[in-house]
C-alpha cells in the first residue's frame, strides 16, 4: 500500500506543477489600462481623499506582473505614481496602497487567479482578484467593511 501511495504522489507532483505554470503563463505579462468600473467610489470608501481619488481614477496606468525563478512575484502599477507589490505565494508581506496606506498582504493562486487580501487598522481587509487571460487582466477590488466593489481592465500588450 506505502508503494502505491508513493507512486500516485510522485504522479500528481509533475501534474501540480503543470497547473501552476498553465496558470503563471495566464497571469505574467504587461498589460495596459482600458477602464474602471465604480473605482471612485470605492476609493471613498476607502478613505482616499477627492482630489487624490481624482487624480487615480483619471490615470492611465500600466500593469506588469512577473515571478522570478525563487518564485519571487512582483506586481508593478505605473503611471505618474509607481507601486511595486513583492511576495511570494502564501507569505505576508507589507504593501503600499494608493493613498498612503500600508497594509499586511498575503496573496495565492486560486482557480487560476492571484488573489490578494490586505489588511490595516486605517481600512480594514481589501481582497483583489487578478484574472488574466490571452487577451486582458481584470482587477477585482472588494473592500469588505463597506462592500463596496470596484474593477480595473487592462488589456495585455505583451507576455
């Protein structure tokens, strides 16, 4: 039986690694901004100021998400303001928020999207949702207390 339990395990390894990097080839890549969907709001929501909120929702920013071979991700949003997110799967990590908030994050893959949940005292919990396909990534913003939901849509411009 230890034999048989060994052999289905050393199969579903290479299986399970084949899923990660089917999702990695989805997600990696540049990306440029198209649209926003309710990103005002919950911007206020969030505590974000007027006039800074109208200087983000009116940006036009690119996104870049890579992973190196230590399995160390970095996700870039660029415009007049760069923001760089650092992590690795599954470990906190601090991050800087739009507003200058800092915030405990901690990010996986789940149903082939990186899913991220940051919490501050000055906020509360944020979960982001980034699915990614061929063609466009799809930023999913969720702040909890409030409930209010914003996305951002950004089509790929190169892998």
């Amino acid at each position: 039986m230890q034999q048989r339990k060994t052999f289905m395990l050393i199969n579903f390894v290479p299986f399970y690694l084949l899923l990660i990097h089917c999702a990695l080839a989805q997600i990696v890549g540049k990306y440029q901004h198209e649209k926003n969907e309710n990103l005002d709001a919950f911007y206020e929501a969030v505590g974000i100021p007027g006039l800074s909120r109208k200087i983000l929702t009116s940006t036009k920013p690119q996104l870049e998400i890579s992973v190196d071979k230590s399995q160390q991700w970095n996700i870039t949003i660029s415009s007049f303001l760069r923001l760089t997110s650092k992590f690795k799967l599954g470990e906190e990590y601090e991050e800087d928020i739009p507003g200058g908030i800092v915030a405990k994050s901690t990010t996986i893959i789940e149903d082939d999207k990186l899913k991220t949940t940051s919490i501050s005292p000055d906020i509360g919990k944020i979960l982001r949702t980034y699915e990614c396909n061929n063609t466009l990534c799809i930023i999913t913003m969720k702040h909890e207390q409030s409930g209010k939901e914003a996305k951002r849509y950004f089509k790929r411009i190169a892998s």
